[in-house]
C-alpha cells in the first residue's frame, strides 16, 4: 500500500490506511509486517482517522461553539470572522475569542480534511 520511497502521505492515503487496518481485524505490528508500513505511521494515522469520525459522528450542519477570551475585547474593535470547512459547516465568530480553543477547533478541521 505505502510506496517505500514516499515519506508523506496525503490524508486520503492516511485515512486509507487506516480503514484498511480496522477492516483487517488484524494485531497493529501483524499488519504493519504485512502492508511494509512502519508502526508509528500506522499508529499516527489511526489516532487521525479516529479524530474525524468522532468528529463527522454528528450530522449537524452548522455547531455553535462559544470561544471566551481571557480578557474582554472592545466592540469596535472586533470584526466578525466565518470560517468555512469544505463547504460542509461554518465556524462562525461574533464575539470574543479563546485563541487556544479555535486552534483546537481548527486541528479537527485540518485532520478530517
């Protein structure tokens, strides 16, 4: 599955490994020994694969999350900011913002693609 002389996989291939393991049934090191995939590869795209479906388990168009920040920010200062992920829901922020917890928001966005 994993050419030897490639060294980064896109996500499609990751997440294509992946499902491949789960529908193998099979032990990590046995599959890894089977496909030529080192453990920690296999291991990393697993632990990505799984952020998404937990992530894409909600059918949900549109989530709010509410960001605080740690102080507050002037309103005349703040412009509204929409984020749209792969047209399928938006990230939409009206009011003040966590900085930490957008970026975990974002991690998700960019493990599922």
């Amino acid at each position: 599955m994993m050419q030897p002389n490639k060294t980064k996989l896109t996500i499609k291939e990751g997440h294509a490994i992946a499902a491949d393991y789960y529908q193998s049934k099979l032990k990590p090191k046995v599959f890894c020994f089977q496909k030529n995939i080192p453990y920690h590869i296999l291991k990393y795209w697993r632990d990505q694969y799984d952020k998404c479906a937990s992530a894409n388990k909600s059918s949900a168009k549109f989530l709010p999350i509410k960001l605080l920040p740690k102080q507050p920010v002037e309103a005349t200062t703040f412009k509204p900011l929409k984020i749209i992920v792969n047209n399928n829901f938006t990230i939409e922020i009206t009011d003040n913002i966590d900085l930490a917890m957008l970026k975990n928001v974002l991690d998700v966005c960019k493990t599922c693609g």
